[in-house]
C-alpha cells in the first residue's frame, strides 16, 4: 500500500495546481455542484420511474428496477411484465404487503393518462414540472436528458482529443511534409459545414445514440489538433529532446514521454469548452430533429416542444434552465482549470 501510494501521490507541480484551482471559488464550487448533478443523475432509475425501488409481498422482497416480474408474480392474472401504476395491482400488493416508489413516480417515457386536463398539463403535486404534449412527466424527461447529454459529452469529448492529440503530435513532432500536408487537409475539412453535414448525414441513417456519436467525432477533434501541433513544434528542437534522439530513444517514446505532457496542459485546459460545444451540438440536432432516435430523453427535443407549445411555457423554461445551468458550470469550471495551468498562478 506504502508503494501504491507513492506510485499515484501527486507530485508538488499537481498540487499547486490544485491550490490554484481551489482559490477560483467560482470553478471549485462549480465542480463539485456538476459532480453532484451529473452522479445524482447516472442513478436516475432511482430518482424517477414508474416502478417502485423495493416490493414486499407475502414474507419476500422484489427489487422491480433491478429485474422484471410477471403479473402473475403478485396473484395478478397476466403472465407479461407487471404494471406497478394499475390500480388492480397496488391493491393486490398493498393488500399483502407494501411499496417504495421512488421521489419521482414517472420515467422519462411514462405516460400519464389520469391527467385532469389535456396535455401539456402545468406543473402539479403529482408532475412536478408539468407534462409534455405526449403527456410525459418533464421533471423526469429533464433528469434523464440530463444524463444522456453529459455521458455523450463526456464520451465524444474523450475520444475527440484522443484523436486530436495524435493528430497534432504527428505534425507537430515530423514536421515537414507531414505537417504540410496536414494542414491542407485541415483547411479543407473545417471549411465544411459541419451543422448541415451532420443533418444531411443522420438522414441516411437510423439516428441513435452511437451513430450520432460517430458522426460527430468526424469534426469534433480538429480544434484540439492547432494547441498539440504547436506545442511539438515549439520542443521537438529543444535540447532535452535532441539528447533523447542522440541516445537512440524512438520517436514514439520521446513523444510520450518527453513532450506530450508539457501539451497536455494546454489540452487539459481546453476540454471542458469541448465538453461544452459536444452537448451544445447534441442538443441543436436534437431540437432540429436530427439527433437522438423519438422519444428519446433529450433537452433539445424538450426544447423544441417548448417553441410549439408556448401556452405551455413549463416544457420551455424547464429545459432551458437545466441546459443554461449545466453549460454555465462547465464554463465556470474551464475558467477555473485554465488559470491552474497557468504558469504565473501555479509559481
């Protein structure tokens, strides 16, 4: 344990950093509230649903949210998957035994049919944030789009600089030709559209969650290629890195090793601007209609049910909020990790 701890204890230039970062109060708190939301929302299933968390029945516990269970399971009469919101089927339960539902009684693709009025219904004691107009509970439709649209970020952001790290670290470091060449086809590839590539693109195919994803990591990684392609350009010539050469170390552990960290600063900095751009992206195909598959758990599709329902300004406001917000701490945090790295906060 002694070992593993001195292996992963951070070093003195990491700590600084750190102090850095905590002094921006505005980032810190903003991280830590993000970090809160965003794990409050991978466990959405048990925040709003339509099944209960726990049933007890007859001396034995059920964990619906966990695995499904036949009606039959619970002295019903239809062997296909128990509905927990029939009202035959809470009074068989409750009748041997009890229920814990959680906060929100609705998923993101529940329907509500014992609304008092047509939906889009306001907010209520029993949908908080009102309904939309397939009578869907928005509180829950906005947990779940929460969620949808952090872990698309988060992935798509992750795999964008993978990409545009090797790409910039390869023109960077052989410069020359490769760089050139490089360069020309960068011009070439940002001067397309990328909004209207990425419509034109989701309309030959079904649109889902990995598809979209795909199809966006094609433009995604470029702004990442301009900050690495000149950190290599400016240490591939530097004395530490002719010493690597001159011993005969590879090209790929000098790039490693010797350089790509002193990049990664600059990287490290940028990628919670290309988390945020990557939700942003989602949410405007989603509201054009060219993002995630109907029905989906989306803010932008919220958003757009907001513009063609403005008598029901709860579905509007309720997204846009939750989008506003999310993005403002993202911003919030890159303003705190952009002055950590910076060499005059952290000396």
């Amino acid at each position: 344990m002694h070992r593993l701890w001195h292996i992963l204890r951070p070093g003195p230039l990491t700590r600084r950093r750190w102090a850095a970062f905590k002094t921006n109060k505005r980032g810190y708190w903003s991280m830590w509230l993000f970090l809160l939301l965003f794990l409050a929302s991978l466990g959405a299933e048990g925040i709003a649903n339509d099944k209960p968390l726990l049933v007890w029945f007859k001396g034995q516990m059920y964990a619906p949210v966990i695995r499904s269970y036949p009606e039959t399971t619970f002295g019903g009469v239809f062997p296909s998957e128990t509905d927990y919101r029939d009202p035959f089927v809470q009074e068989l339960i409750e009748d041997n035994g009890w229920m814990l539902w959680p906060p929100v009684r609705y998923s993101y693709d529940t329907i509500n049919y014992d609304l008092d009025q047509p939906a889009p219904s306001p907010p209520s004691t029993e949908n908080w944030l009102g309904t939309d107009d397939h009578g869907r509970d928005v509180l829950a439709r906005v947990i779940y789009g929460f969620r949808v649209s952090v872990l698309f970020g988060l992935v798509l952001t992750v795999l964008s600089s993978l990409v545009g790290v090797m790409v910039g670290a390869l023109q960077g470091y052989f410069g020359g030709r490769v760089d050139i060449l490089g360069q020309r086809f960068l011009e070439i590839w940002s001067g397309l559209p990328v909004l209207f590539v990425l419509i034109i693109l989701s309309s030959f195919v079904q649109p889902s969650f990995w598809w979209i994803l795909g199809i966006m990591l094609l433009f995604s990684w470029m702004p990442l290629v301009d900050l690495v392609r000149a950190e290599f350009l400016r240490a591939r010539n530097m004395e530490f890195v002719l010493a690597a050469r001159a011993l005969g170390v590879g090209h790929a552990m000098i790039m490693a090793k010797h350089i790509l960290p002193n990049a990664m600063v600059a990287t490290m900095t940028f990628l919670p601007f290309l988390l945020n751009g990557s939700i942003t992206t989602l949410t405007s195909l989603d509201f054009l209609g060219f993002g995630l598959p109907a029905g989906s758990a989306s803010l932008g599709e919220l958003l757009a049910q907001g513009k063609a329902n403005l008598h029901a300004p709860w579905i509007g406001i309720s997204s846009f909020m939750v989008l506003a917000g999310l993005l403002t701490l993202l911003v919030f945090i890159g303003e705190g990790a952009r002055d950590a790295f910076d060499p005059r906060h952290t000396q």
